[in-house]
C-alpha cells in the first residue's frame, strides 16, 4: 500500500502539450478511477506513474518520495494493460514466474506466490495452459495473476476490462473490486466505461483535454458536477441540457422558441441570466398533472426500464421511466421536472450556478 502524489505534472511530446498540470492525490489503498474523452490523457498519466514516459514537468511521489527519476522497475508497480500482453510462448505459470525470476527471486518462494496468487484469482486448473487456449476472461486473470505475484504497492489498470463482453466485464469488474478489498492495495485505474468508474471508485478524476475537470466520490460527481462538461460525462443515459434565460417571478426558462419551460424553483438572483439547465433522465416524471406538454419521439424499453426521447417546446429530452406504461411514438405526454433536482450551469463558463441538486 502506498499514496502516490501527482504535483503540477505535465507532459509535452515535441512542442505539443497533451497534459496541462495535472494534480492528484491517491491515498494508501485508495481505488481512484481516470475517466475522460479519448484523447484526453488518461493512459500518458498512468504510463507517467508507471515510469514508461517521461515527466515533463511536475513531479509525481510515492509513499511521499518523488520517483521522476525512478526506473519503472524500482518504483514497486503493478501495470496491466488492456491487451494484457501476455508471453504466448509460455505456460500460465511461467507467465506469472517470470518477473520474479527476472528478479532473482528463489524457486520456492515463486512457487509459493504464484500458487497464492493462482488460489485467489481461480487459475489453479489452467496453470499449464499457453494463453492461446485460454479464454478472454481467463487471459485477463493471468495478467492480474502476474501483477499480484509481485506483491506492489500500486496497481495500475489502463482499460482492463475493454476487450472482454458484456457479461464477463460484469463479472471481472466484481472481482477486481474484491481483490482489492481483500489485498488493500492502493490501484489507478483508466477507464471509458461509466458504471465501471461508478462502482468501482472511491474516487473518481474526471480528465478533458490535458486537465482535471473534478475530483469525488462518484456520487459527489453525480449530485454536484462542478460545470456541465462533469454534468454531461458522468451518468447515463446523459443529463439532459436547455438553454435559456431564466425569468422573473420563478416563471421558469425562457426556451430558444420563445416559450417558456416551468423549471422549479430557482434563486432569484439569477433571474435575467443565460444559463442551461441541467435534469437527468431519472427526475423527469411522466405523470397527470405535469406542467409542460411533450411530444414523445423516440421509445426505447431496456427491459427494466424505458427510455423515452420527447420534444417539449423544441427542446429534445431523454426521460427515463422505470414503470411500465403505454408509451408510443406522437403520444401527447405530460412531463414534470423533480423538485430539487435541477442544475444550473452558466451558459457562457459552464460552471455551476448556485443550486443545490439534493442527493437522495
Ligand atoms: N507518442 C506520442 N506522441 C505524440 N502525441 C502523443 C503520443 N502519445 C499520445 N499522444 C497524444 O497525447 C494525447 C493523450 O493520449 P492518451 O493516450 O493519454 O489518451 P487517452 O485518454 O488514454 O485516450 P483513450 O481513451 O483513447 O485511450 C492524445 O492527444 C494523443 O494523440
Ligand atoms: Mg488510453
């Protein structure tokens, strides 16, 4: 276990800067997930820790020691890599062995925590096995195994879980989340995937383009992005986005069409300003009684629950209802916004305007 401190950390390659300092911090044992567009950065950060590309400026500690200078090999990390590069020339065994016999490491000690590692990760049946007769799943357990053997102080994951389907991602992201519940090691972890970043965080950094946009516990990210761009990557299906001018007298949003849109309650002192307003999916209510009239568009049932695109005032909404109802395309639906759980964002900035969405 260990912390791992990233300070003012930037990167250039040649004359184009790709991160913009960038600060972290990761306590001991503390499962922090990168999440962010492609492109943004999230991998250059992790291979910066790892010790696989060069700092450019800004240092990056662990256990409160700065490792800038640090050989990969001698800054006690873990890496596994979404195509898990695996030798395929050896056995499963062999694959997990071989860094400690590149470190010397006697026979029966390897033995012993190749054997602990196989125990915990279910590979003891496949331990003869090459990687080409193993399964996807099976694979990405042996590239664990093979940072588990080496016992480090940190993890680091970059999209580990990319390349496996549906179900098997499910099952693996359940059992990454109990390794590291039973082995307290502090883990980076990269990932596009949002349920993944939600389940699996303690904390969540959100990364645009070279920079930090938030740092939170998932739900802080949920309840209270900091600007819209936070508001628009984290949940899905995405908020939902209008803008407008907010009016006097709590008449609500005037909309680009000119009609105004009933919005709830909203400081006073904002009225007169552009901003957009943000509502997620869950918190538009189909019910009687619902102030704004909606044409339904789109109808898409997941089983659980329907997702349903509307067009309220020439504006497009995604509701998501989890009741079954007879919804179909050019219905006519009365729609309500939830109290309470609107966000506002400044138009021009994005920042958020000050209201409090209320977590339930
Ligand atoms: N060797 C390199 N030379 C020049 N630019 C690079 C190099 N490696 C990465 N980049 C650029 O740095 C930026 C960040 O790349 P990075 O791989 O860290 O993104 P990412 O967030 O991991 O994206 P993805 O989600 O697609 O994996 C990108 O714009 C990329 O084009
Ligand atoms: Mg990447």
């Amino acid at each position: 276990m260990a912390s791992v401190t990233i300070s003012n950390v930037r990167k250039n390659y040649g004359a184009v800067s790709v991160i913009h300092g960038v600060d972290i911090d990761i306590l001991h044992g503390e499962f922090v997930v990168l999440v962010g567009p492609s492109g943004c950065g999230k991998s250059t950060l992790l291979r910066m820790i790892a010790g696989l590309e060069v700092i450019s400026a800004g240092t990056i500690s662990i256990e409160g020691k700065v490792v800038n200078q640090l050989e990969p090999k001698d800054r006690d990390i873990a890496m596994v890599f979404q195509n898990y590069a695996l030798y395929p020339q050896m056995t499963v065994a062999q694959n997990m062995s071989f860094a400690l016999e590149l470190a010397k490491v006697d026979k029966a000690t390897i033995k012993q925590k190749v054997d602990a590692a196989a125990a915990i990760l279910g590979l003891e049946p496949l331990l003869d096995r090459k990687p080409a007769q193993l399964s996807g799943g099976q694979r990405q357990r042996v590239a664990m195994g093979r940072a588990i053997v080496r016992n480090p102080k940190v993890f680091l994951f970059d999209e580990p879980l990319s390349n496996l389907d549906a179900k098997l991602r499910v099952a693996m992201r359940a059992e990454i989340k109990s390794l590291h519940q039973r082995l307290g090691t502090t883990v980076v972890y990269v990932t596009h995937d949002q349920i993944e970043a939600m389940t699996m965080a303690d904390k969540i950094v959100v990364l645009n383009a070279g920079r930090v946009e938030q740092i939170g516990t998932p739900l802080e990210l949920y309840d209270r992005p900091i600007n819209r761009f936070v508001a628009g990557f984290i949940g899905s299906p995405a908020m939902n986005f209008v803008r407008g001018t907010l009016l006097p007298g709590q008449a609500g949003l005037k909309v680009a069409s000119g009609a105004v849109m009933v919005i709830g309650a909203y400081p006073s002192e904002l009225v007169g300003h552009e901003v957009e307003f943000g509502i997620r999916p869950e918190h538009i209510q189909v019910a009687d009684g619902g102030d704004l009239q909606a044409r339904v568009e789109v109808v898409e049932p997941t089983g659980s629950e329907t997702h349903v695109v509307v067009d309220a005032y020439g504006e497009k909404l995604v509701a998501l209802i989890r009741r079954r109802m007879p919804i179909s395309v050019g219905d006519t639906l009365p729609i309500a916004f939830e109290e309470g759980q609107a966000h506002l964002f400044d138009a021009e900035s994005g920042k958020r305007l000050g209201v409090e969405a209320s977590s339930c």
